[in-house]
C-alpha cells in the first residue's frame, strides 16, 4: 500500500475508495519553516488548507480544494529523552517506522490501535486508540505538540506550555493548525501474551466486567448472524517470547484473516444469501491460540481486506445493551453482514474532543467490504449507537453535526473557542469541519 492513498490528475483519494478531493495546490515541505511559509502563503492567495496522513480516514476530514500539505518529508525521530523517557517524531511518521525504531532502542509506546500504517499526526488528529483497562488511545499518550497556527507562526504546546491548546490539539481534528511533531511518552520495551479464542457472544456479554477488569486489554469480534465471537486477551509477560510460527502466521494472519477472508467478501457481494452461511465458517475459522511478542507485534496486524466503517464511543456501563440491541436490529432486518464487529475499550481521559473525554468508554466498530452499500446498516447501527449518547470515531462514517456534538461532548465549546481564537478566519476549515464543529 502507498503511504498515501492517492489518484491521477490530481484527485486525491483516501484509503477506503470512498473520499476524493481536487486541491488547488499540493506541496510537500521538507522543514518546519517550508510548511509555515507555505501555510502563509496560501492564506494570501485565499486558499483553504488541509494537511493529510495516509488517508486512512473515512470522512472527508484532510479533504480540500485548497493547499493540500502531504508530510512525507517530514518524518523520522527528532529526539529521544531517556531521563523523561520520550521521544519526539516529525508529524509525517508513520506508526510503523516509529513502533520499529523503537523497538531498535529498546522502547515501546504503551498501547497502540491495530493498524500501524497512518501517519503518527493524523493517527492522533482523528482520536485513533486500541483496547486498554488503564491505559488510553495514541494521542493520550503524547506530552507535548508542535503546531504551525493559521497566521504561519510555531507554537509549542505542553502540560506547561500553552496548555489550553495541549488540552485540545492532541486530538484537533486538524481545526487548530498543522501539527509538525509530537512527543509521545514511551517506556521500555516489554513482552505482550496474547491469547486468542473463541467464546459464544451471550458468555461474553454475561462476563464482559470480569474480561475486562482481569486483563490490561481486551477486545473482542462478533460475527453477525452467528452466536460467535473472537476474544483476545493480551497481558504484560515475563517471556520468553514465543511468536507465532512464521508458517502458522501466513495461514492464520494472511490466508485466513486477509486471503480467505478476502474470498468471503467477494462470494458474499456476489450471493449476499450465503452471508450467513460464510459467517457461521468464518467464525469458527480462526482457532485459540497464545503466542507472546513485544508490543507492535502483538496489538498491530496487516489489513488488506479494503472497507469501510463506522465506530463510536458509548460508555462503558452501556456496552452489553448497545450490543444486544444491534444484535436484535441485525436478526430482525434483510441486512446481511460480512464483516466482524469490533468491541474494544478506553479509560476516561482528559483531551477535549477525545470520544473517551471524561468518560468510560467502550468502542463498537461496523464494517463493510469497499464497495458495498453500506448506508443502510450504518444508519441502523448509528441509531442505536446516538439512543446512548454515542461519540463516534473522527475518521469513521458518521452523520453528526456540531448540534449533536455540543450535547455529547461536555467541553465542546472550549474547543470552538480555541478555534476562534487560534483560526479566527478558518483557514483549516473544509465541509467536515463545517458540520461538526459548526460555521
């Protein structure tokens, strides 16, 4: 896959096939100062500006008919403090080149999500997390930013320093400014036991506190139309490390969860009537296993399956009622469902717009193949998702607005006065923007 999603003629797509954008200019800075003479420029020219990842939202949240920045030149490790155990990157890093050279210095990142493929700024930007008890997503893990703002000036922003905006640009959703670095708290690298199995989806729900309170992270996948899950467990080990066999690797990781997978997908857009039939094999596909790894290794795994989808955050108190109602809503409707839905959770934490901000929370992710309709079940799932004042996932579908969003968010109108303040003229504003933080 390309670190950026991208199209001829200038089209600009992202990674899930279904956000194009046409931007008046591209750049592609190899400083700090090109970037904030860049964004100076272009507010001269009346040009709106966006800076993009690698397009693995599914909103048009990066999209622009202005100054497109891409951030390929601005990546690498700028510094590594061991004594404050940190490490400061260029926005433009992927999480896969930081987790490996981290690895390298024998340093971890406490917790990640399951893809490493986006940009560490736009992973951030959009909310991206994992699964944890006690420790939260990507951008609760960062200790300081740097951020060019609207009129091209770099401003430094820390627990100490500029606060307000540390509070609110960690997860900015790219309204604030463009961020150039992030310093992320890191720690020495550890070993991972990952136990993966299957458990009937009433025993889940019926043990989901004590899963939840027994391990540092669990999650787990439900197969719609079937009573089956897929959990995994992963917990701190003292080793030895035991990875998965590199042969039982490709059959389970590739041939199972990607190529198979992959054959379901078009089998299933071909004849949706064996949706369920597929579903029932796919679930019991993938059989329990434990292998133990350092961090990236365990919580990160490859996607090739392309889709689409929507996630939102529910508190965690609600998790096993939203899920039996989207069982329900499932059985009740024609809907046939190929793709597993994802449960994972987060601690309440402090960031402004964080979907965990001042809150519990658990995730609830749908997916559907690229290029399937998927409007009906999203908007079916998302009704039952706002019935318990859901927060969705900044760079997942949705269909909220800065109304919705002013209700579900206690701190939301910290984070537009911010934006008043910092982009009076809303230079980084684009539609999404428009919609859910309001004109």
């Amino acid at each position: 896959m390309s670190s950026t999603a991208s199209g001829r003629n200038g089209t600009w797509r992202n990674w899930g096939g279904n956000v194009a954008a046409r931007p008046a200019r591209e750049v592609e800075p190899a400083s700090v100062e090109e970037l904030a003479a860049a964004v100076r420029r272009a507010a001269e020219d009346g040009l709106k500006v966006k800076a993009v990842g690698s397009g693995h939202s599914f909103t048009s949240i990066a999209t622009t008919d202005g100054l497109l920045i891409r951030p390929q030149l601005l990546t690498g490790i700028r510094n590594i403090d061991r004594e404050a155990m940190t490490v400061t990157v260029e926005a433009g890093t992927p999480l896969k080149r930081l987790n490996m050279a981290l690895a390298r210095e024998g340093l971890s990142l406490t917790n990640m999500g399951d893809i490493m493929e986006q940009t560490v700024s736009g992973a951030t930007s959009t909310g991206t997390h994992g699964t944890g008890r006690e420790s939260g997503s990507i951008a609760a893990q960062i200790r300081g930013l740097e951020l060019v703002t609207a009129d091209g000036s770099v401003l430094t922003c820390s627990e100490k320093e500029n606060p307000e905006v540390f509070a609110a640009a960690r997860i900015g959703l790219g309204a604030l400014g463009v961020i150039t670095a992030i310093t992320f708290a890191v720690e020495p690298i550890f070993l991972l036991t990952a136990r993966e199995e299957p458990m009937p989806f009433d025993r889940v729900l019926a043990d989901f506190d004590e899963l939840w309170a027994e391990n540092e992270h669990f999650e787990f996948y439900w197969f719609p139309h079937t009573g089956n899950t897929n959990t995994k467990r992963n917990n701190r080990s003292a080793g030895p490390e035991k990875p998965v066999p590199q042969l039982q690797s490709w059959f389970e990781d590739e041939f199972l969860s990607n190529g198979a997978f992959q054959v379901a997908q078009w089998v299933g857009r071909a004849a949706p009537a064996t949706i369920p039939a597929i579903a029932q094999i796919s679930s019991k596909a993938l059989s329990a296993r434990t292998y133990t790894d350092i961090p990236y290794k365990v919580f990160t795994s490859p996607r090739r399956v392309r889709f689409v989808e929507m996630e939102y955050a529910v508190p965690r108190e609600a998790l096993t009622g939203v899920l039996r109602e989207l069982k329900a809503m499932v059985e009740r409707s024609p809907l046939r469902i190929s793709f597993p839905v994802e449960v994972r959770t987060a601690p309440a934490d402090d960031i402004t717009l964080s979907t965990a901000s001042g809150r519990d929370s658990a995730y609830i992710a749908v997916h559907m193949v690229k290029g399937t309709p998927y409007q009906g079940y999203f908007t079916a799932a998302e009704r039952i998702f706002t019935a318990h004042e859901g927060r969705p996932h900044w760079g997942k579908v949705h269909t909220r607005d800065a109304e919705y969003f002013s209700g579900v968010y206690p701190r939301f109108g910290e984070f537009t006065a911010l934006r008043d303040r910092l982009d009076p003229d809303r230079l980084f504003q684009n539609d999404y923007l428009r919609r859910v933080l309001g004109a």
